[in-house]
C-alpha cells in the first residue's frame, strides 16, 4: 500500500512545494501539508509536560516530538526493566538498567535536533507535582500508573488551567475498538476512573480532564485491586501485583493521548471555521 512517499504527477511541481519544503525543514513537510503552515508553527512554538514514560508516555512522547512540538518536559524516576520489553518502546536489551527518561530524551533528539527537551527523573509527589506545570505549559500528559501522585499532578494541572490529558487503566484490556477518550465526568466501566472521579471530587474536580478509557470489562482481581486502593494509597515502593498488558492496547492510549494535545494546540484561539481537526472545548488560558 501507498504511504504517501511516492510522488505523483500531482505532486511533482517543485513550485507547489517549494514554499514548504527546506532542507531543515522536510522531516515535517508531511504534517504541514495535512495541517498547514500555521498548524506547524503553532506546534513548533509549543511546550507539552509528558509525565510517565513507560508503556503508554513513552507512545504519547513518540507521536509528540514526530508532531513537531518544540519542547517537551519528560518525567519519569523509573529504569527501563526487562519486564517491559513487550510494551515500552524505550524497552530495549540496549536500554536495561537505563533512566527512562534519559532514553526518552535521546530518542526524542534524534527525530528532531531542534528540539528543547528537559528531562526530571523524579517521583511524583505532593511536594513537587505543581512544580512541573507553573510555568504554563500548553498541555499536559498524564500517562502515571500510580493513583496518589497521579491525583496530586491532575490537580494541580486542572488548577493552573492547563489543557490535561490522562490515561486511565490500559492493563488486563484486549479490545483496542473498546477504547474512548472524553471529559473525566463521562468515563465508564473503568475502575482507575470511577476511583480518581472520586478522589478529584472531593477537592471539588469533577470535569475538565480529557480521559482515554477503555469500556472493556475488566477482571474481577483488577476491580478488587482499586477496590483496595480506595482505602490505601498507592506509593513508591508499594507492592502490587503485575498486571497484564499489551503493546498494541497501551499504544493506542498513547497515541491517542497524543492526538488531543496536537489537536488542542492546533486549533487554539480559531474560529469554528478554520479547524482543520475535529472540535474540542478550549482549555482555560493557564493562570486563571
């Protein structure tokens, strides 16, 4: 099948693609000819937060810098293990032992040198979760499998009026068609949800938050590991079972996760008529 890399008789005018294409500039000729000039320039000039880089951050961190975003902030305190080889793309035999985020940044570099990467290999915590989104960054990904510090962020990211994305449970599920992204207040079937709905309500969050979710039923041992959780935090160092998990589910989560940034950052302060994407509700501008 055609990837669109051939050139056609349509495609063949240096003049009609000369405005677009420079030798600096090609590795994104491909987005600015989907999205257009003024798409491109808005993505280059943007600056995404991807906390957690394991098998859904490392997928939304890919899709992001292959976008053309200009600076990513990249966290995650975790070392690549041999356990996530069949899901993490970070994962290799090359990278056992290694800072996720180190690999992630070099990655990143290497499909586009222009771009500003800063990593933070840190835990997530009360203490340090607002200190990653109070310099306004346009968007946030939340991809953290562990539910205290990943309320601690989505709260101050929602707070700080910063467009948030979060990845809810991707473990234990099968079905990629099963999979929906939507407002926190519409999520359904999944037990990390109904958890964290429960826990941002109480300090007064209820919508806001866009979710990629999966309507798939998950196992009863899952609903009674939440179930628990409900009543005890998850923590560094926390000993929990291993759930199991695929690459080609928590890589749709990514990848998705992905598309709302680029979406949101796209079509930012347009008019109705020129979206080139479909609709989303625009984000609160950061500080209000």
């Amino acid at each position: 099948m055609d990837d669109g890399d051939h050139d056609s008789p349509m495609s063949q005018s240096k003049d009609d693609t000369a405005s677009f294409v420079s030798a600096a500039d090609e590795r994104f000729s491909r987005t600015e000819l989907l999205l257009g000039a003024s798409a491109l320039s808005r993505l280059r000039k943007a600056f995404v937060v991807v906390a957690g880089l394991g098998a859904v951050g490392s997928y939304a961190t890919e899709a992001l810098a292959r976008a053309g975003i200009g600076r990513l902030r990249l966290v995650d305190f975790d070392r690549v293990r041999p356990s996530n080889i069949n899901r993490q793309l970070y994962a290799l035999e090359s990278t056992v032992g290694r800072l996720k985020a180190d690999v992630a940044a070099e990655r990143v570099r290497d499909i586009n040198p222009d771009i500003e990467v800063e990593t933070q290999p840190i835990f997530l915590g009360l203490e340090n979760a607002g200190d990653l989104v109070a310099d306004c960054p346009d968007a946030l990904v939340d991809a953290i499998d562990s539910l205290s510090p990943k309320i601690h962020l989505l709260t101050a990211s929602v707070r700080a009026g910063v467009f948030t994305v979060s990845s809810m449970g991707a473990a234990t599920r099968l079905d990629p068609f099963a999979i929906r992204v939507g407002d926190i207040s519409e999520t359904r079937e999944c037990p990390l949800a109904r958890l964290l709905r429960k826990r941002l309500a109480r300090r007064g969050i209820r919508q806001g938050i866009r979710c990629v979710y999966s309507l798939e039923h998950p196992p009863s041992a899952l609903r009674t590991m939440v179930r628990a959780g409900d009543h005890a935090e998850f923590r560094r160092g926390r000993v929990r079972p291993p759930l199991g998990s695929v690459s080609f589910v928590t890589g749709i989560f990514g990848l998705i996760a992905a598309g709302e940034v680029i979406r949101a950052i796209v079509e930012k302060d347009e008019e109705p008529a020129e979206h080139v994407l479909p609709r989303l509700r625009p984000p609160r501008p950061c500080g209000e």
